[in-house]
C-alpha cells in the first residue's frame, strides 16, 4: 500500500492588484460537512448604505454598541484537471465571509456582497489561468492526478470586529511556475453602523496632518525593523504611496500599513508592516474608528503597546504588550505577555503565530494568542486581564488559530488531525464562566478535504456502522473522512451514494507505529489503497 504524498505549495501571492477591490487599497470547515449542524441565517436584510449616505460613522445609538458583529468564514475549492493526461492542473481555495448579530444586519449585507463578488473574480481568474496550467501540467514529468500544479490561495483574517468596524486582511498567493510563487495583502474595512465599505479618508479627520506625520514615522519604522534588507528608495516609496493607495487595516493596535514584496523590499524579506498606534495617531482620525472601547475582537501586533481601558477596571487604563524576543543562533523565540509592569512568560517557541484582543458583552477582557514549537506544531494560549493582573487560562497544545474565526461569543480553532491520513479539524469553543476555552462539541469537522486526493478507496470489506447499524463497506468503496473525536471514532461520507456513517479504531501504542492506526486489529494499510498523510 502506498502513502499519497500531497504537495501544498503554501506559496501563491498574487501581488496584490490581481485580487483588489475598490475602498481599502492596495475558516471554518466547507459548508457541505456532515459533522456540523447547519445554521439558519437572516433573510430579510437592509442594503447596504454607502459612503456618501446620510448617516455618519457612529452617528445612531443603538443595543448594537453594546455588542460585537460575529465574523465567520467557509473555506470553498475548486480543482481544474487536464482533460487527456488527467493530471491535476490547478487548485483553487476561498474563504467566503459572513457577519451575524443583532444590530448588524447593514453591515452583514454589505460584507456578504462583497464576499459574493470577491468569490466570482476568483473564479473567473481561475477560468482564465486554466488553459495554461492545463497545458503546463500535461508537459510536466513532475505533474500528477495526485497534487495539484498551479495553485490559487485566498485567506481572510478579522483583524478588528467591534460596534463601530469590521476590519479584515486578505491574503492572496498563487503559484504559476517558476522557483516561487507570488503573494500579496489587502486590507477591506466596514463601518459596523453604516455597511459603508471605508477608504483611508473616510475614516481621517485630518488627511493632510496624518500623512505628513505617518509617512516620517512609517520610514523610521521600516528602517529600525528591516534595516539593510530594504531597498535604497524605500522612503520614496513611502513619500509617494498617498498616490498610489496604499494597503491598509485597523486593528487592536492602530492603523496598520502593509508594503507587500517587492514594495520596499526583495521578495526574501517578504512583507513588510508598519502599526501606526491609536494613541499617537487617534488625534488625526474620526473617534468612532480611533480604537477598540466596548465588546469586540482585535488582532494585536507583537512588540507594540496597546492602551486599553477596560470595563472590568473602572475604566483605567492600561499598557498591554505581547513582547518577543529572538534568539538569532539558536531560531528561538521567547514570548512575554506584558501589563503595566506586570509580565508572564509564556514561553520558547520556534516562532509567533496570532494574536488577540478579546473584549466580553459582560465585560471581561482576554489575550488569546498561538505560537508554533516547529513546523505546525502549534499551542494556543488564554489569559484573562482582571484585577489589573494577568491571570492564566488554557493553554491547548495542538491547536492553533489558523483557518478559524476569532469572535466574542464563539471561537473555531484548529487542530491537525491523523485519522486514515493527514486533516485539519476545525473546533468551536466559548470562554467559559471560569475563563477557560470550553469545546462545543465531541467531534472536530474535517475541512479541506473536497478533492480527489481524500478520497479514500476501501481494498478489503471494512466493519463500519451506518444509522446506528453494524455493516460492511465493500472492497471498492470510495469515502471521505469528514470528522473524527480523534478518541477512537472516525466519520465518513461514501462517495458515490451520500451514505453516512462511522469507523472505529484504535491507535498503535509501540515507538514504530504511534501514528499507525488499527480496525478490529488490522492497520489501515490493509483496509485503504492510498492514505492522504502530507509530509
């Protein structure tokens, strides 16, 4: 039996102006999966109102102040394969974005058209790149019907979700030959109130004191973080980017721009990203957007200091850092949760992953971050800010905040799943009444696993229950793995019929077969043709 080698490219990085809509310049499992109970939505809401409209940013007072805008997102794909070698040509995944909540309906309508819109534009770019990786694939000794040639990537991330914005960052990367591929960011900005898709200047009381300030302090920045990596005109570039549009967000920390490879930099530094804080620059912004005050989620940047003035304080405010520290010899890299002039280490890691402001409805306020040991070898961190101290909560080895949605009310996370191959599984969690991440649910949701590379083809009658009766799957059989407990009970979908139904196992216990698991005693190799472990 073999072992199907999946090749992900995590590569692919369009610049920028391949993907970008208008406004700001510059992850959930697929909605198909068994394992998760659908969710009804909202039918009847209001258009979106533009820019220009009556309503000012912050102008209405409303229950919606009083809570935050719930931001999820559902990972679709798409593959194209060449018609006569029947090789894979081109892989294509998107995140389609939605917002929920009472009070946010404008807001959530003007997101979803978005979403709507950014989803047909990569379609239709994947359409046109067809006939060429198709072309390209059929050529290529080292192209397959196993793993994908060219490749699209679209990723969304909240960056800010609160009463008055919903901020997210676009990531796209492609590969289309060559020694790498190529990958961009964009920032898109919502004003929670209005819907209104938000430029630099719509959320800018002084435009013209802003640039001059921000462009100094952004070249400053740029030359302490990335010294000589930066090319010789780099502070050109900055000087000129009002004119071009620059890439731009808001989150816990302030107005954060983006200069994507080949902006500032050779591609080797990659992208390059400058935080201009609240606290210094709010005096040039509008104060509805000048930051995060009131329930709400917020990413924060390592190595900057954030000023909060938390509810659960009696409105004191206080210095937060998320301080790292690396070890250039050794590839380490220590992380110090900072308050005040309190600190908790939370340890060594191979690097910093994300990182989270998380203000409650009932007025606590939490430090949710991840780090990463090696490669994808994640742990996830909780702190709760109380009592102007900071108070430890979970700490989650295995699970990371990639792909998932960071809300106030619920948050999906990640973990990497060995169960008759390599998956991802999303898992849903709420910050309990003791400041703990409390799992929702006994069973993780496969995601990712919509190609013909996860279909698994049964060689041997394989012992299966489906509706709650024992049976056997036939020798020819082709199922996908669509959730697992990851205790001892795998889910499935049968290709062809749609049946669904669950296979129990045991997972080795010797030093040679840990990741090996056994059926009614006989490993998963005598049971599968091919198992999708990546690696």
């Amino acid at each position: 039996m073999k072992r199907r080698k999946l090749t992900v490219w995590m590569l692919l990085v369009t610049m920028c102006g391949a993907f970008a809509l208008g406004g700001c310049s510059g992850r959930t499992g697929n909605e198909e999966e068994e394992t998760a109970p659908a969710v009804e939505q909202e039918e009847d809401a209001e258009p979106a109102v533009g820019a220009g409209d009556e309503q000012s940013p912050g102008q209405e007072e409303s229950e919606a102040q009083e809570t935050a805008p719930q931001v999820t997102f559902a990972r679709e794909e798409k593959d194209w394969y060449d018609e006569e070698s029947g090789k894979w040509a081109l892989h294509l995944e998107y995140d389609t974005a939605e917002v929920q909540g009472e009070g946010f309906e404008t807001v959530a309508e003007s997101v979803s058209q978005w979403s709507d819109q950014r989803k047909e534009e990569l379609l239709t770019y994947g359409e046109g790149l067809y006939p060429t990786a198709s072309e390209e694939a059929a050529l290529s000794e080292s192209a397959s019907a196993d793993s994908y040639y060219y490749s699209i990537f679209e990723e969304l991330e909240v960056m800010r979700a609160d009463s008055r914005v919903i901020s997210l960052r676009e990531l796209n990367s492609d590969y289309t030959g060559g020694a790498h591929g190529n990958y961009g960011y964009t920032g898109i900005v919502f004003d929670s109130q209005t819907g209104a898709l938000l430029s630099l200047d719509d959320i800018l009381k002084d435009e013209e004191g802003f640039q001059q300030e921000a462009a100094g302090y952004i070249a400053e920045e740029l030359k302490v973080r990335y010294g000589e990596g930066l090319f010789p005109e780099y502070e050109s570039t900055v000087e000129d980017m009002w004119e071009s549009g620059p890439v731009w967000y808001l989150d816990g920390a302030g107005i954060t721009f983006v200069f994507n490879p080949y902006e500032v930099g050779p591609y080797a530094m990659g992208a390059a990203e400058v935080t201009l804080p609240y606290d210094v620059f709010g005096e040039y912004m509008e104060d509805a957007y000048a930051g995060i005050n009131g329930a709400g989620a917020a990413a924060l940047p390592e190595n900057t200091d954030v000023y909060l003035t938390l509810a659960s304080e009696d409105s004191v405010q206080q210095r937060l850092n998320i301080r790292t520290e690396t070890d250039e010899e050794y590839g380490e890299t220590q992380i110090t949760l900072e308050l005040g002039d309190s600190s908790v280490v939370a340890g060594t890691f191979g690097r910093m992953g994300s990182a989270y402001l998380l203000n409650l409805t009932d007025g606590r306020s939490f430090v949710l971050f991840d780090a990463d040991y090696a490669s994808d070898d994640y742990v996830t961190f909780l702190y709760e800010i109380t009592g102007g101290v900071i108070k430890e909560g979970n700490r989650l080895e295995g699970i990371s905040l990639s792909d998932g949605a960071i809300n106030t009310e619920l948050l999906t996370l990640r973990m990497s799943l060995n169960v008759f191959g390599t998956y991802y599984g999303m898992m849903d969690y709420k910050i309990d009444e003791n400041g703990m991440l409390a799992q929702q649910s006994d069973i993780f949701r496969i995601m990712g696993n919509d190609s013909d590379a996860y279909l698994l083809t049964v060689i041997q009658d394989l012992p299966v229950t489906i509706d709650g009766r024992e049976t056997i799957l036939p020798a020819g059989s082709r199922i996908r793995i669509t959730g697992t407990d990851n205790q001892g009970l795998a889910y499935f979908r049968v290709d062809e019929s749609g049946e669904e139904g669950s296979i129990l196992y045991e997972r080795g216990n010797g030093a040679d077969d840990t990741w090996t698991l056994y059926v009614n005693g006989r490993p998963e190799t005598d049971y599968f043709e091919m198992l999708p472990y990546a690696g």
